[in-house]
C-alpha cells in the first residue's frame, strides 16, 4: 500500500515537471533562454520545451512598440531662459538578446538619454526658435537616441515633446532692486 502511494506521488511529480518544461509563447513576444546561466537562444512564437534544472527562461520580451512619458525636465536656452519640458517616447524592441543582456535597466537609460539629449538640443537654440521647432527638436531627440539605444537591441520610432513650461524668473535676493 505504502509503494503504491510513493510510485502515484513519483509519477505526478515528473508529470509536473514535464509539465513545466513546456512554454507557449505568444504573438509578438519573445524569450530569452539560458543554460547554466549562459545566453542560449531566443523563442519566438509558437511551442518550445526546455531542459528541466539545467535551462531556465531569462527574461520575457514584448517586441510590441511601447510609449513613455517621462516627467518634465528642467532645460535652459541659450539666450538663458529656462522651461520645462516633459516628452514621450515611441520605442520597440528588435533584439530581444541585446535588451536582456545590454543594460541594466533600459527605461531609465532611455529616460536619462533623453533629458541630457534634450538639454543639449535646447542649449544651443533660444527662446523663440524652441518655440517655432518642435519638429526639429523631435528629430534631433530621435535620431540621437536612436543611435544611442542601438547596442541594447531598442529602436527609437518616434519622440514627441509633451509641453513646453516657461518657468517664471525668480528674484535674485542678493541683487539690489
């Protein structure tokens, strides 16, 4: 009696484990896979079965196109006014093993890249011509986080500049009236 509760309990756990060893993935996703803690492949679409204890899913992907809107940063122009300036970000990922293993952590780095881009673009323009250019100022952003972002397998498509905030002038305190 006792081997046969033994041998059912046996039996179910390598079914669940079988069971485990099995991944679907899904339209428009993709996974990384490793072996012993080593890049091994990239899945795409469709049924995969991995190698239980030795292989073990790193990370799964969206290939999908995804929108960030990050908060405003402070920018100043070169005729020395200084706004606000928040945009939104249209990226995908194209290579899923890049993303996974590229940088740490991809939003952040898209996040910074794009405040230092912009303050940089912003910088060498002045007030009215900020103003006038948005078109120029998105392109500008694109094609230069684009580049940046190329090594961590992310395509820029587009960026868009949410609002423009002129920050009023504060008085200087040590400055006599």
């Amino acid at each position: 009696m006792g081997g046969i509760i033994v041998l059912l309990v046996v039996i179910v756990l390598v079914l669940w484990i079988l069971a485990s060893c099995i991944r679907i993935v899904p339209q428009a996703y993709a996974v990384v896979l490793e072996r012993l803690g080593a890049y091994k492949a990239t899945w795409g679409t469709g049924i995969h079965f991995k190698v239980p204890f030795i292989e073990r899913v790193a990370r799964r992907v969206n290939l999908k196109e995804q929108v960030v809107d990050f908060p405003p940063q402070p920018v100043i122009t070169k005729d020395n006014v200084t706004m606000q300036i928040d945009t939104v970000v249209f990226f995908q990922i194209t290579d899923p093993k890049l993303y996974a293993y590229g940088v740490e952590n991809p939003i952040m780095a898209i996040e910074n890249l794009s405040a230092t881009t912009l303050r940089n673009i912003i910088g060498d323009m002045e007030l009215d011509e900020t103003l006038t250019s948005r078109e120029v100022i998105n392109t500008r952003m694109r094609a230069s986080l684009d580049e940046a972002t190329d090594p961590w397998g992310i395509k820029v498509n587009r960026v868009e500049l949410k609002n423009i905030i002129l920050r009023p002038r504060s008085r200087m305190p040590w400055r006599n009236r």
